[in-house]
C-alpha cells in the first residue's frame, strides 16, 4: 500500500490501516523521498527506538545513551531535515508545525526514558515506554499527512 492509499484509509476511517509498517510498506514511484529526505529511513529510525528503549530497560541494551542527545529533536535524520530544508521551504504550514511538536514531544519522552533508567526508576520508565509507542504513530501519521498536503 502506498503512502497516499494508507493515509486515504486512516483519515476516512479505516481501524484496520493502523500505523505505518514501514517492512510491508511499498512506496509508490518517487514517494520515498520527499524534499530531501528519504521517509523510509526516518520513520524507521523512530520505530527502532522503541526497540532500543525497551532493551536499555530490560538491560540488554548496552549501548551509552546521552539524555540530553536522545532528547534533543535535531539530532536524527528527520529533526536535522526539519530545522533545514523543511523549516524554510514549509516552515509556516501548520501540518509542519504539528510534525515539528510531535518529533520535539517523542524525543523528549525518548530523553526521558533513558534518564529513568539511569535513575533505576524501571516503572517510570515502562510507563513512559508505553507514551513513546502511541508518540511514535503519532510522528507517522504527522510526517504522512505533512507530505499528502505538500502533495495535494
């Protein structure tokens, strides 16, 4: 299903679209990239936090992470892309400025996550792991409804 043909479903309603699964998700020719930034990557860049999260709670995950990094929104490929090309060619749509808040609350919350496992506060963090998912469909739907109204 394409970008377009996935969003068409969400907004008209359809439960069963659900959030984009970017592994069953076939583009269609020249909807990858959008603007200078490869969509693919970026929305997979963010499920896999998720991942990493729940390893770094459960202990398997090794990796330092750096609370101010991880809560910083222009770090990783899509916040890099909004506060460039994006913010100066859409900077004042709204549809820009509501993926903007949305990745600035996921990274925030993902910023969160690690200093609660620093702190040992294991439930905390769960809690906020839980946020982190529903965040994350959020910055899907954001980024998809931004490049549909680009599109339009």
């Amino acid at each position: 299903m394409s970008i377009l043909s996935w969003l068409k479903e969400v907004t008209i309603g359809d439960n069963s679209a659900g959030f984009i699964d970017t592994n069953s998700m076939v583009f269609a020719n020249g909807e990858e990239h959008f603007h200078g930034l490869d969509m693919k990557t970026a929305l997979d860049a963010h499920m896999a936090w998720e991942k990493r999260l729940e390893d770094k709670i459960g202990g398997k995950n090794h990796e330092p992470l750096d609370v101010a990094t991880v809560g910083s929104d222009c770090n990783c490929t899509l916040g890099k892309w909004l506060y460039g090309s994006a913010k100066m060619q859409f900077g004042e749509t709204p549809e820009y400025l509501e993926l903007r808040q949305v990745h600035a609350d996921f990274h925030l919350n993902a910023g969160e996550i690690v200093n609660n496992v620093l702190n040992g506060d294991r439930e905390k963090a769960l809690k906020n792991l839980r946020e982190l998912r529903f965040q994350s469909g959020k910055v899907q739907l954001s980024l998809v409804r931004f490049y549909s109204h680009v599109h339009q």
